[in-house]
C-alpha cells in the first residue's frame, strides 16, 4: 500500500473548498433593497453632485442635483422619460419657481417676476400663455 502525500492532501482540500466557494458566491454588484439612515450626504466632486432615480424599467424618474451656476433643481419625469415637474432656482434672479410640463411642453409657471413679486401663468396644449396672475 502506497503512503499518503500529506501535502497532496491538503493541496485537494483546499482545492474543493475553493470550488464550493467559487459556486456560493454572490455577485458583489447586487442592489441592496432598503437603506434606512438618519440622513445621507451627497458631495460634489466638482462636476456637481446628484441622486438620480429610476424605475423600474431603468428610466428615469427624479433628479434631484446642482445645476453648472451652483443653484439646486429637482426635475421629475414620466414613465415615457419626458420632464413633468422642474422645481428650482432662476439664474438671472435668484428666485425660487415651479414649472409643470406635458409631452414636454410647458404648461404652468409659479415663481416671481422680474420685479420681485409673484405670479402663475399657464399655458395651452400649444405651449401658448393664456392666463396670467400676478401682484405688483
């Protein structure tokens, strides 16, 4: 009877368990499903930072983020990936303002006027004002 090899031994143990391993393990790129926390940072490394949401199609649905002038927006969009809702601040002004949008045509404005004071001003399926409210 030949004599066991110590060494081939453990060379075939570590082996198998190197097989079952290798089948056992999880992609490391798998989604996590909740995250629960007190609040989240969002850095920018100088090409602005953003939280983009998608559904789940993978189109996008919300984008929550800093324009190139610093200002932040938050945009959202259908299930189509056309823009509804832009919610933000205007570069000329510094005024806040909320702009809807169907099939990507402008339908409502709320925000201020060039002269500080406030407004609302809707529009057509035509992307056409048609009614204006504002105060002086």
């Amino acid at each position: 009877m030949k004599s066991i090899d110590i060494k081939s031994v453990i060379i075939g143990v570590l082996g198998t368990i190197l097989v079952f391993v290798s089948i056992g393990a999880k992609s490391q790129y798998e989604h996590l499903s909740d995250i629960v926390c007190n609040s989240i940072t969002v850095l920018d490394n100088g090409t602005g930072g953003y939280i983009k949401i998608s559904n789940s199609d993978g189109k996008q649905t919300s984008y929550l983020g800093t324009a190139e002038n610093g200002d932040g927006f938050l945009t959202t969009f259908n299930s189509d990936g056309k823009k509804t809702t832009f919610l933000g601040t205007a570069k000329e002004g510094g005024f806040g303002f909320l702009t809807t949008f169907n099939d990507g045509k402008e339908t409502t404005f709320l925000g201020t006027s060039e002269g500080g004071s406030g407004i609302l001003e809707t529009f057509n399926k035509y992307g056409v004002m048609v009614g204006y409210f504002g105060s002086n």
